[in-house]
C-alpha cells in the first residue's frame, strides 16, 4: 500500500538491546507473516520470546501478542489472545487475516529486549 508510516528506536548497552517500532498500515495494505529485522544480530539458539506487541484496528480493538526471536536476525510476531471470534494460541503467527484482516491505518507497536551476540 501507500502512505503507511514507520517508526524505530534502538539503544544498545554493551550486551543488552532494547528497541521500540510501530508501524501503520497505508492504503491497500498487502501483509505476510510478520517479522522484523533486528537492528542488532542477536545472541540465538532457540526460539525465544523477547518482548509484547499490540495489534490495533482503526478506530478498533487492540489484540496482544508477543514477540520471538526466531533466528539471530529476526523476531517474528506470534498471537498470544482470545478475543471475540479470533481465538489464536501462541504458535500462530500473525498474518494477513490474524487476528483480524489487516486494512488501512491499522497498526502494530512493541518493545523487544534481548541480548546482542
């Protein structure tokens, strides 16, 4: 789509990473799965959870979820919720139709913590 916003901050103390995102969708939105490149190769061996994320729909509900280290380089966003007709365990990915179908200004917004490599 068109004129969706990004937004990121990272700090990174020796061997502790914390960073915050949000992004809004645009017009025409297309998703995927959801994931996010890392602003620094994390120290990884195994899926790790690292954070929460919010999934917001304009003008809508807010749907929680959590955020997992599923490679050195990636954090992939997972649903962690039960709410109205979206009932989505922890090992769902979120998508294009979880935990709602994706439109324009709708949002996702976390803060991760890990440990750098």
């Amino acid at each position: 789509g068109s004129g969706g916003a990004n937004e990121g901050y990272y700090m990174r103390v020796n061997d502790l990473v914390v960073a915050r995102f949000r992004q809004t969708l645009g017009t025409s939105p297309t998703i995927g799965s959801v994931s996010l490149v890392l602003p620094v190769t994390a120290d990884y061996t195994l899926y790790q959870p690292c954070g929460q994320i919010w999934m917001g729909q304009s003008g809508g509900s807010i749907y929680n979820g959590q955020a997992v280290l599923t490679a050195a380089g990636t954090c992939t966003m997972y649903g962690a919720y039960v709410f109205g007709t979206a009932a989505v365990t922890i090992n769902q990915g979120v998508t294009a139709s979880t935990p709602f179908s994706w439109g324009s200004n709708d949002y996702l917004t976390g803060q991760i913590v890990y440990r750098a490599a």
